[in-house]
C-alpha cells in the first residue's frame, strides 16, 4: 500500500509540472491555453531533434529549447493572445483550440504518427529506480520530475513574491488598468508572462519525452489532466496546482487497483467532485468558462 502511494505521490508531480503553466496563464491573464499540451508536445519534439542532430543529452537540448520557448511564448501573446482576449473569454478559448489544431497537424505532418521517446537517449535513468526495505522500488525519474515540479512552482512563487517583475505581474493580473495608471506597461507585463509560461511548458515537455513516449496528437491527453489537475488544486496558490496534481495522482493510481479502466474514472470522479464543489462556492461563474477566482497568487 506504501508503495502505490508514494507512486501516486509521484505521477502527481508530474501532473503538477504539466499544469504549472496552464494555471501560471490563467492566473496572470485569465487565458484558458487549449493548446496547452500541443505546445508541450512540441517542446519534447524540439528537444528530440536537438539531441539527433547533435548528439547532446536531452538535459542540454532542454537548456537549449527554453530560450526558444520563451520568444514563442512573448510572439504567441501579441499575436493571439492579445488580441483575442480583447473579444472576452470564448473567443480565446476558440484562438488557442485552433492553435492546438494547427499544432497537431503540423506535427503530424513533419514527423508521421510514429511515437517517439526520450528515453533511448538518457541511458539507464528512464528504468533504474532505488530500492528501500520491504522491498518498495522507487524510480529515478519519478522522483526527479516530482522534484522538479516542486522546484518550478517554487521558483514562479519566489518570482511572484520577492522580484520587482513579480509584484508587477500580480498588480497587472489584479487591475491592468490600474497598473497602467502607476506607470506599468500592461502589454509588456503580459508578454513576459506568457514567456515564463511557455518555459515551463518546456520543463513539462522534457519531462513527458524522459519518463513517457509522444505522438503529435498526444496533447489533448497532456491537457486533460492538467486541467483536471488545475481544477482540483485551484489557482487560489501557486502551491495548489502541486496539491491537486498529488490528489489526481493517488485517485489514479487507487482507482487502477480496482479495475482496469479505473485509472482514468478515478481521476475524474476526484475532478468532477471538486468542480462540482467549486461551483457551490462560486469559484467558477454561470458561463462555465472556468474563471477561478483570483483571491491571490
């Protein structure tokens, strides 16, 4: 029983560090990303090629693609973004489902339906785990995605709360205008946090490449369960997205244990359990647009 915990404990972190971005973008500029794990897919085939044209380790090609990331994130939000969030929420969702079309096919149509995988090219690590007594196995790269996710919320929690573009991010994400009236350029303040989004969608496309396989239409599954994730956890906290990530990964794991299909009912019983909840505290508005409320970050 220790075991199937610690191994739901685990998935958790992974589930934590798919959403951090997913609810990073809807806290600061209230966008729900429908293309959200397209573009994480996409990270894991940039650092597929990275590391087939130049023989580096995946750990490299990820230093590599973030910076890349980070542009695409800035050009994303003046060219989508932006603008059609300036139409209210629907049309936003419907720019970034679009988006997310666009991405699979273009993917599809570059590297085929083929799956394809990262961990060839990490040796040993994608398999060897760490034994503890009672004959309880751990793996390796379960335990350093967990760590991780716990080093990016951490870090998007000290930007957030200690850094000059931090306070400046939560006053843009409270009241642009109002920011923009003390002397905050509300446009720039934005394109700086679809950046740092769209690095850790990088981080999370690295960690689906290591420990998973991907295909290009392997997005909508990635932003499933980070929605679900994002839901349970709320985005009251930076902290709640690892706290919902956890209680969808034991609900998972627990529910595989008693039937097969249950891995994936599990998770969404625990997922339509606490939307329901939100919805009684009116957390998320008639429309069912998912605008949690930003009580702070």
């Amino acid at each position: 029983m220790m075991g199937l915990l610690l191994q739901g404990v685990l998935l958790g972190g992974y589930y934590a560090l798919l959403a951090a971005g997913l609810a990073f973008l809807y806290s600061v500029m209230g966008i729900i990303n429908l293309a959200h794990g397209a573009l994480a897919v996409v990270a894991a085939y940039m650092i597929l090629v990275v590391t087939q044209l130049t023989g580096l380790s995946p750990f490299i090609g990820v230093l590599l693609i973030l910076p890349v990331m980070a542009v695409m994130g800035a050009i994303v939000e003046r060219g989508i973004f932006a603008p059609s969030s300036r139409g209210g929420p629907l049309l936003a969702v419907l720019a970034t489902f679009g988006m997310s079309v666009v991405i699979d096919n273009l993917l599809f149509q570059q590297f085929g339906a083929n799956t394809q995988s990262l961990a060839n090219y990490i040796g040993d690590l994608s398999w060897a785990s760490w034994e503890f007594s009672g004959g309880l196995f751990v793996g390796k790269i379960s335990v350093y995605t967990f760590v991780t996710a716990v080093v990016v919320l951490g870090g998007l929690q000290l930007l957030l709360t200690f850094t000059p573009i931090g306070r400046a991010i939560r006053a843009t994400a409270q009241d642009s205008d109002t920011a923009g009236l003390v002397g905050l350029n509300a446009n720039r303040i934005r394109m700086i946090s679809s950046a740092i989004a769209f690095v850790t969608i990088g981080i999370a496309g690295a960690a689906l490449g290591m420990r998973a396989s991907f295909s290009p239409y392997a997005g909508g599954t990635l932003l499933l369960f980070a929605f679900q994730a994002t839901i349970i956890g709320g985005t009251a906290t930076v902290w709640g997205t690892l706290i919902g990530g956890i209680i969808l990964g034991l609900a998972q794991t627990l529910g595989a244990q008693i039937a097969p299909q249950g891995f994936l009912i599990g998770g969404n019983i625990i997922f339509f359990v606490a939307l329901f909840v939100r919805l009684l505290r009116g957390e998320i508005n008639w429309r069912g647009m998912l605008r949690l409320k930003q009580r702070s970050l």
